[in-house]
C-alpha cells in the first residue's frame, strides 16, 4: 500500500484518514440497537418462516400440531392393522371358506411362525442390503399395502381345500407388521426424533381400532361389498400411511441440511424476503468493515514502514569520493 519517493507517509497518512471516516459514516448510517441484536430481530421471521419457530399464519395455525399428527399417521402402516383387519373378517372366512372353523387356528400358526423368522430374516437382509432404517420402514409399509391388495383380489381363492392366499397374506403381514419394533421405532431414535415415538406408536395402536371401525360400519351396512371392500379401504389407509412417512423423512433430509423442519411450510411472503434482503445487507456491512479494520491496520503499517526506510537513509553515513 505504501508509495515509494517523497511525501509517501503523508499520502499514506491521508488515505488512513479518509478510511476512518468513511467507516465512522458507515456507523452512524446503522441502526442504534447493537448489530447482533438487529441480526436476530431480522432473523426470527425467517426462522419461522422456515420452521424454526411455529408461525401462525391463516392457512397454518399451529405446525407442531400438524407435526405431531404427521407421525401419528405414519404409524399406521408399519403395524399389526392388517392382520387384525383379516380376523376382523374371520368370521366370513369361516363361513366361506373349507377349512371353516378350524381357519382362525390355521392362520394364528402361520402368524407365530412368521414371528419366529422375522428377526433373523430381517438381520441377514440388513447385513446384505445395508439399507437405512427410514427406508425399510419405507419398504416394510408399502409391503403391507400389496398384501392387503392381493387379501382383497384372492381371500376366496382356495387351492385343494386349502386357502392358499390367506395363508401368505398373513405370513406376509406379520413380517411387515414387526416394522415398528424392528425399523420405525429405531429409525425415529437414531434421527433424533425420540420425542415422536409415542406419537408413532400410538398410530400403530390405533391401526386396530381403524379395522374394527371398517368392518363395523361395513356391518351396519349389510356386509357392503365383503371382505374384498373392506381390504380395499385398509389399503387405502395404508397407502396414506406411506405418503406419511415420505413426507417425515423428507422433512428429517431438509431439518438435517437446512436446520428447521419444512413440513408444513407456508410460502415467503413480500415481508419475508424484504427482512432476507435487509439481513444479507446488514452482514455485507458488517464484511466491509471487518475488511476495513484490515486495511486501516495495513495503511498504519505501511506509513510505519516507510518512515523507518527513510529515517535509516537520512541516518546512513556518506560513502567517501576518493581512494
């Protein structure tokens, strides 16, 4: 920064100057409240905005509500809703099927034994795929809606006086059915999601009271429809269950990258992006004074610099002219 030849510490000096003053206009021009105070008050409308705090706005009036009832919903299908459907239904089977009262015997036994496979079938698929929990709670549910599809197309199709489907509709739904405990469950601890888990398990829970309610209104109803319409709506439920937990785990992607939870997220409004463009101001100010501070720092010490190069100069003795 230093000029070489006469007058460059007086040139240096002006420039120092003129830089300190120009950073004293660039102070008084900012607001009289501290800057990192102004920064938060320009924040917090954004953070809401973004979910850090739940904004009240029209179309949402509290998030955590909205939150909570997301993971409620998303407990649904990782669980026990579609084998309780099909005993909720076991008496049309018996009446329907050959295998008549014994059937409710034949598929508690192929339910306990997909109970016992369950784990060390689940252990060996994990150490093979090496898949997240968030996706096999993902695979797990979307599992349950096609047994309840193929429950509603073949629960009357029997092969040699056995019901053939039913047999692999339980097994298959008892497998998918151990996700809470086996995935949904460690996947909402280890992504820091504790606080949720009751919420989950208690849409797990309520996945009964769901099949009860189906084939009870289905009962008042005359049997509309029979076990196959019945299926159909437990896989409909399902299926929103699945949509559910896409949205949770999208939002567990945006919470980690973005830190605030986006789900549901109300549009930026006018106000929103002026307080965003009078943040990115405040901190461009704030780097163009930082950047200053250095330059003033460099100005002195080149002034300092410059009159100790000419100090030793005036100071060093004349070399003789002769011999």
């Amino acid at each position: 920064h230093g000029r070489s030849g006469a007058g460059g510490p007086a040139e240096n000096h002006k420039n120092t100057l003129e830089l300190v003053s120009l950073q004293d206009r660039k102070r008084e021009e900012m607001p009289a409240r501290d800057a990192d105070d102004e920064e938060d008050r320009l924040e917090a409308p954004l953070a809401s905005s973004l979910g850090g705090e739940p904004q009240r706005s029209d179309s949402f009036s509290d998030r955590s509500v909205w939150l909570s009832a997301l993971y409620v919903v998303a407990g649904v299908a990782p669980s026990w809703i579609l084998v309780d459907g099909i005993f909720a239904q076991i008496a049309t089977f018996d009446r329907e099927q050959p295998e008549g009262l014994v059937l409710a015997t034949y598929l508690g036994a192929v339910s306990a034994a997909a109970n016992s496979v369950v784990v060390p079938s689940f252990e060996f698929l994990q150490k093979q795929l090496q898949w997240p929990l968030g996706r096999w709670v993902a695979v797990m549910s979307w599992a349950q809606v096609g047994a309840a599809a193929v429950a509603a197309a073949t629960w009357h199709v029997s092969v040699g006086g056995c019901s053939i489907f039913l047999y692999v509709v339980v097994f298959w739904a008892t497998l998918a059915g151990n996700g809470q405990q086996l995935a949904l469950l460690p996947w909402l601890a280890e992504s820091g999601e504790s606080g949720r888990i009751a919420l989950a398990m208690a849409g797990g829970q309520s996945g009964a009271l769901v099949a009860a309610g189906f084939a009870y209104v289905q009962l008042l109803l005359g049997g509309l429809g029979g076990p196959s319409l019945f299926f159909c709506l437990i896989a409909v439920s399902m299926a929103v269950s699945c949509a559910a937990i896409d949205a949770v785990r999208r939002n567990m992607r945006l919470t980690k990258h973005q830190g605030g939870a986006f789900f549901p997220v109300a549009p930026l409004q006018d106000q929103d992006e002026e307080e965003l463009r009078a943040r990115e101001e405040l901190r461009q100010c704030d780097r163009t004074t930082a950047l200053g501070d250095d330059d003033t720092s460099s100005y002195a010490a080149s002034s300092t610099t410059a009159a100790d190069s000419e100090s030793l100069v005036s100071s060093s003795p004349s070399s003789p002219s002769g011999g």
